[in-house]
C-alpha cells in the first residue's frame, strides 16, 4: 500500500507538472507533491531534509546560469548572437537550423544540456524571430541536441555524476568509449529532425536590416559566460563540484556589468525564474520516496539478470529499458537508481555505458525525460512559445530510437 501510494503521487506530480490545469506554474505540482509524501508520513522529514540538501550543487549551479542569462538578455548578448546567425545563414533555414543546432552542440558538450536550456534557447528565440522563420524545428533542436550531446564530455549532463557517482572515468577513458557513440547520437539526432522538420527549414530567413553593436556591458555579461564554461572545465578535471564555481563565475559578472549599468543586476535577479529551484528540491524529495518504493532494489535485480546475458544482447536491453523508464519518471531518479545498482552488481563496463547512453538520450521521447527538457519547455512558455507534449512525442518517436540504435553500435 505504501509503495503503490508513492508511485502513485510521483506519477501524478509529474503528469500535472506537464499539463499545468488552470495555468498553475511547474513547480506547484512538484512541490505539493513532495509536501504530501512528507505530510502522509510515506517520506520522513528527516529523508525530505537530506534530500534537498542533496540537491545544493544542482541549486547552485542553475542559479548561477540563470543570472548569467538574464544579464545576457538585459544587455543585449541575445539580439547580438542572434544577428550573427540570421547574417551567416545568408536567406537559408537550412543552414540556421545547422548553426543553431552546431552551437547547441558546443554549449551542452561544454556548459551541460541544462546550460543548453537556459542560455541557449532564449537566444534561438531572438534568432528565429529576427528572421521570420518558421521556430519549432529551431526550438527542438535546442531541446534534442541538449540530450544527444550531453555524454560527449564527463560534465556535458549533472546525470552522468549521478550514474557514476564517485568513479566516474578519468576524460581519456571516457572519451575512448563513449566519443563514437556521442557522435552517433548527435548526427542521427540532426539528420533525423532535419528530415521530420524539412518543409519549415525550406522557407527563407528575413535579411539582416541593422547591425545589432554588443554594448560594453554586453561584453562583459557574455565574458561570464566564457569565464563559467572554463571553471566548469577545470572543475571537472579537477574533481570539483561544478556548481560554486558556475555561481561564483555569475556573481563575478554583476559585479563587473554594474560598474557600467547599474540597474543590471537588479534586473536580472528579478528576472530570473527562481521557482525553478523549488521545482528541483522537490523533485529530489520525489526520487527519496522511489528510492525507499523499492526502485533502487528493482534496478539491482534487472543489472544481475542482465550481467548473465551476453554484452551485445545485455548493451541494447539495458539501453532500451532506462530509456524508457526515464521518460515515464524522468531521467534523475531512473540514473540514481541505476547508478547505486551499477556499484552493487558485477557488470561490464559496457553495460555501464549503456546504461549511461540511455539514462542521456532516452529522454528525447518526451518532454518529461529530462530536466533540461522541463527547463526548456518552461523558457518556451515564459516567452510565449508553444511546443505540445504531442508534436514533442512525434518527433522524439523516430528521433530517440534512432539514435540510441545508432549510438549502441557505436559502443565498443
């Protein structure tokens, strides 16, 4: 009874969560659903507590990429990158469907996928509309891309820390066995949305009319940017947590952008969608009460079942399986679980990369898989912007088992 009455809540939280009845914001949901399991004693306030706290790098580290975009977008860092790619398309919705989803590519691999959400898609608004294009193939190649590339680097995606927890690979390592199968998913992923999105990227981009100039504090805002994809870099090969630094890197720009425009920071910090954060905390809260639903001990039972079959079988099962399941109850709870059954099984390494390529990839099914995804779909709908869960899933029906195949065989 008391494991059916937690799953039931998740699943309901997360339902809402996407359907938003009477507009009611995301993080409503997900944080009446996280109250109720602690108010119906189903999660101790202890276990709540603990998991929150768990959540303080996650916490930080969107923080610190939130201010850092609103600061890009009061200073003017959006319109300018916007008037790059509209300029360097030259008439063609082609070729800025590639460069979009080239730089989406860039900024996951670099910034994480959840980077590619906040940053990157306010600025592929300013760009599709400067240009007078049709937005949906531009706006779901920010979304697909963010989870495609997202295991091309250790820190392209906060759930490849989750799977591996602390024995995460050193990069050589990681590179060797999971390069080839990034790049698989990243050019399936493009080629596949090209394909579906053919007849809009065939309408012609507006031209340029007036340079857009990036103002001094511009500048600044946008050296923010660059100064928090390096501290990610060397945090990771460091072995530092990556979200101090993000935030550190974003106070460090307000500083820097209030001695030319005073009125900045305060903007942006009254900008930024801060209930995103309650929206984690209680989405940690909900993987607790999975956790003690018994989700951890079913993912440890699929593992030593799997280890008896053979790697080629075992890779493609495995893969197909977490994919699936991130998508019914998004990927963190699914990459917790099959993070602390991976360190208490007997498995192979590549079963520990499939699972890994399903828990990044899997979640371009639907918009629930991801929390990049959920945070793009909220960015979509501050601006204004609409992309259903349904034209979502159509899309993500051919793109995600495409490139999950294609990334699998790439997987040695």
């Amino acid at each position: 009874m008391i494991v059916a009455s937690i799953w039931i809540i998740f699943l309901a939280s997360i339902l809402l969560m996407l359907l938003r009845p009477r507009s009611i914001p995301e993080w409503v949901w997900i944080a009446s659903g996280a109250i109720l399991l602690v108010a119906t004693r189903l999660v101790p306030v202890s276990s709540a507590l603990h998991a929150v706290r768990q959540g303080v790098d996650v916490y930080l580290f969107l923080a610190g990429m939130m201010i850092l975009a609103e600061l890009a977008r009061e200073e003017g860092v959006f319109d300018w990158v916007a008037e790059i790619a509209v300029r360097h398309a030259r008439g063609s919705s082609s070729r800025l469907f590639f460069l979009i989803y080239l730089s989406g590519t860039v900024v996951t691999a670099l910034l994480s996928n959840d980077a590619t959400a906040v940053v990157l898609t306010p600025a592929v608004l300013a760009a599709v509309r400067r240009a007078r294009v049709h937005p949906r193939p531009h706006l779901l190649a920010c979304a697909l891309v963010a989870n495609a590339a997202s295991f091309l680097l250790p820190i392209s995606n906060p759930a490849n820390l989750v799977v591996f927890q602390s024995h995460l690979p050193p990069l050589g390592s990681w590179l060797r066995a999971l390069l080839l199968p990034a790049l698989a998913a990243v050019a399936a992923t493009f080629l596949c949305l090209q394909l579906i999105e053919r007849r809009e990227l065939a309408e012609p981009v507006a031209s340029v009319q007036q340079p857009c100039r990036l103002p001094p504090a511009g500048r600044i805002a946008l050296l923010g940017i660059l100064i928090a994809a390096a501290a990610l870099l060397i945090s990771s090969g460091l072995g530092i947590s990556l979200g101090a630094p993000t935030f550190g890197a974003a106070l460090l720009a307000m500083v820097l952008v209030a001695t030319i425009d005073r009125s900045a920071p305060r903007t942006a910090l009254r900008q930024v969608s801060w209930s995103i954060l309650p929206l984690v905390a209680g989405l940690f809260v909900l993987v607790s009460a999975l956790d003690r639903a018994g989700l951890t001990q079913m993912a440890r039972a699929a593992l030593q079942w799997l280890a008896r079959t053979p790697d080629g079988t075992g890779k493609f099962v495995s893969a197909f399986s977490v994919a699936l399941l991130s998508n019914g109850m998004n990927n963190l709870p699914v990459g917790l679980a099959a993070g602390s059954a991976l360190h208490q099984v007997a498995h192979s390494a590549v079963i520990a990369h499939a699972v890994l390529i399903g828990v990044d990839l899997g979640p371009n099914l639907s918009v629930t898989g991801s929390l990049a995804t959920i945070l793009w779909l909220i960015a979509l709908r501050r601006e204004d912007e609409e992309i259903t869960a349904w034209q979502f899933l159509k899309v993500g029906f051919i793109v995600m088992p495409v490139s999950l195949v294609l990334a699998l065989l790439a997987l040695r």
